[in-house]
C-alpha cells in the first residue's frame, strides 16, 4: 500500500519567517474526502481554540482534496455573500466561509498555479491572451537571457516544468520589476 504525507502548516506571512508544522500524517492515496475534512476540521477546531484565525486553506488541487476542501468549507458557522455586476452578464457570485466570525479562503495550491501559468507559457502556443495584454515564450526567454534579468537560463531553456522555485522566479515582484523597466 501507498502512503503520501498530508502536512498541515502555519505560515505566518512575515518577512523572513518560516512556516511552523502544526501536524504531518501519513494517509493512503485511496483516503476519501470526508475523511480528510474531518482532520482539517481537527486542525482548524484546534486552532480557533488557541485563538489563532486561519485566513487561508490550501490544498494541492487533487479531486479528493478539493472535495475536502469544499466539504470543510460548508461547516462554516456563516457565510457572507458578495455578488458583481456585470453589467448584462451573469452576475459573479462570491460565497466567503466565516469561521467564528472571520472569513476563512479555501484555495488550491498557490505553487502548482505559478507552475501551470508558466508551463502554458512555455506550451508552444503562439500567444497567449491575458484582458488587455499578451504574453508568449519569447518574452520569458529575452528576459532569461537579459544581463540583469531576475531569472535563471534554466529557468528558460532546459527547465524542470516542476520546479516551484523557477515558477515563483517567474512570477515574483523582482521579474514584474523587470518587465516594467523593460516593457511598460
């Protein structure tokens, strides 16, 4: 049998403060989702009875663990509720979980969306449109290989489609700083 590890973790978002492990279990690849809600809730009952406020909920985008996500968020003491016009659209409905009065934000895993963005700027597609804007591999490739560039060659050429940390290279405050000296 096949075990993967589920690491619940406190990040205190704080420059040069790192993420404290509250709880690791091994669990099984074939564990189901009300299962896996019910230690999340552990944890979360745990630590509202510390009088620490989680404002976010990440998790690695498997269907199991979307559906625990999903089934953990629905236990939530409240809802508030937000709605965008959208001037002859549908309207965009947004349903926020209140965890002893405090919104609580379920979300996949932040890291594995830097490393789809990135790949499917990488995917051979011609252009890829983003509202207004445009991006595509040869700007991602003229800054790789600029003099003062945030990135790596390997984050260009010859790159690890899983590697978080080129991912997060990619999108970090330094490489937007780039773009904007570079192509405002």
């Amino acid at each position: 049998r096949t075990f993967k590890i589920r690491v619940y973790v406190l990040h205190i978002p704080l420059p040069k403060m790192r993420p404290i492990v509250l709880a690791a279990l091994a669990i099984p690849d074939d564990l189901d989702a009300p299962t896996l809600a019910e230690y999340g809730e552990k944890i979360l009952t745990g630590l509202k009875e510390k009088g620490i406020w989680v404002l976010s909920y990440a998790c690695d985008g498997t269907v199991t663990e979307r559906s625990a996500s999903r089934q953990l968020a629905n236990k939530a003491d409240s809802f508030r509720t937000y709605s965008i016009d959208r001037d002859g659209d549908a309207d965009i409905t947004i349903k926020i979980p209140l965890f002893n009065g405090r919104p609580t934000i379920f979300v996949q895993d932040s890291k594995h969306a830097l490393k789809t963005f990135r790949n499917n700027l990488f995917s051979g597609a011609r252009l890829l449109v983003l509202g207004d804007e445009v991006g595509f591999y040869g700007m991602v490739r003229q800054m790789g290989f600029d003099s003062n560039s945030p990135l790596f060659h390997r984050d260009v050429e010859k790159l690890d489609r899983q590697d978080d940390c080129a991912a997060a290279r990619l999108f970090s405050a330094p490489s937007l700083e780039w773009i904007k000296e570079n192509h405002p």
